[in-house]
C-alpha cells in the first residue's frame, strides 16, 4: 500500500512538471525579445547619434553622457520618460512620444529607459540640504565666475534652458553642481570633494536659487 502511494504521488509531480514545461513552451516565445533589449535597439536607432554608444555621450555637441553613475543616480524614471517624451525645447533634443510628433509610444520609451537602467551599477551617496535657499545675486556672480566658461559657450549643456529647469528639480541642480558627473568634464564643486572649485553649500544653493530665477 505504502509503495502505490509513493507510485502516485511520483506520478503527480512528474505530470506537473510534464505541464509546467509544455506551458512555458506554449506561451513563451524564445524569439520575443525582453524590454532590455527592446530599448537597446531602439536607443542604437533613435540616440546613439547623439549620445554615443552604451549613453558615454559627446557624440554630438553637448550631448549628455546618460550612463553616469550620478546621473542615473538622480534621474528618475519619469524624469527619463518625460525627457524623452517631451524632449527639450531650444536644444537639439527632439520629442520622441507619439503624443508630441514623435515616433515612439510610451511602451517604447519605458523599455529605452530599462536599458538605460542596465548601465546603472550603483547609487552615488550625495547628502542635499533639507531647505536650498539663498541670494540669487549671489548665485548670479559664481554661476558667472565657475559654470558660464562651459555652460554659457556650448562645451557642456545649457543649465538655464526654461524647458530643463521645469523638469529637474532644486536637489537634481544641488547634486549636480555639487558632485558633479564622474568621468566627465563635469567636476565636483563643493569643498572638500576635490574638485577645482570649492564652493560651500551655501553657494551651491546661492547658484541653485539664480536658475530658478532664469525659469521665470
């Protein structure tokens, strides 16, 4: 009695296992790619003309590098989606969303974006003030004596695009001008993290509350 019992339950596990297998045969298709590689081929067809291979940047003019561990550090997900979506207006990123005339839809942009996340090895610890507040006259003077040579004459990115500055936020502009983006031109600036400038975090927030003031 014991063994036809042991016979069954054998039975009705290698029966489970039979059907486990004929289903993921049945409903998974070893020929549909994952969202992974889905958003690498369509950032090697739509973005690496201009952000360079594996998002290294400096392709093309100021393209940023997207595969910066600080930056991925900072940047949402939506903050991918919706710079993508939208693209920036001024600059020579377009819209890709359908919804704005381009050629994307939101699926597409999410797998491009799951790529994007599969350069992202490790969060950058980057302590931001609780409140970044400061004199924007102040601002005005740094941002002229330690960002204007690069972020004013087309070397790195323009930080007073209105269209960038309604999409980051005080602590994406804080980190940044702070920590910087490794492996770019893009030192740290606050004191003590070895870059060239060495501003106090008062400044930071001084540079921080004079782009605020360029949005407007």
């Amino acid at each position: 009695m014991l063994n036809k019992k042991i016979i069954i339950i054998l039975f009705v596990v290698a029966v489970f296992f039979i059907l486990l297998i004929v289903y993921n045969y049945t409903f998974t298709d070893p020929f549909v790619k994952s969202s992974v590689e889905s958003g690498e081929e369509i950032y090697e067809q739509n973005c690496m003309q201009c952000h360079g291979e594996n998002g290294r940047g400096r392709k093309m003019n100021t393209a940023t590098t997207l595969n910066n561990q600080e930056f991925l550090t900072l940047a949402s997900d939506e903050l991918l989606k919706g710079v993508i979506s939208e693209g920036r207006k001024g600059t020579k990123m377009p819209s890709f969303h359908v919804d704005y005339g381009g050629n994307l839809t939101g699926e597409q942009i999410g797998d491009v974006v799951l790529y994007m996340r599969s350069w992202h090895k490790q969060n950058v610890e980057m302590e931001t003030p609780d409140k970044i507040t400061g004199d924007p006259n102040l601002g005005r003077k740094l941002y002229k004596n330690n960002c204007l040579s690069c972020h004013g004459k087309g070397v790195g990115p323009s930080v007073v695009n209105k269209a960038f500055l309604e999409q980051v936020s005080d602590e994406f502009l804080w980190d940044t001008i702070a920590y910087g983006r490794s492996d770019t031109a893009m030192g740290p600036s606050l004191k003590g993290t070895g870059g060239i400038r060495e501003l106090t975090k008062k400044e930071i927030s001084a540079i921080v509350r004079y782009l605020r003031n360029m949005e407007d």
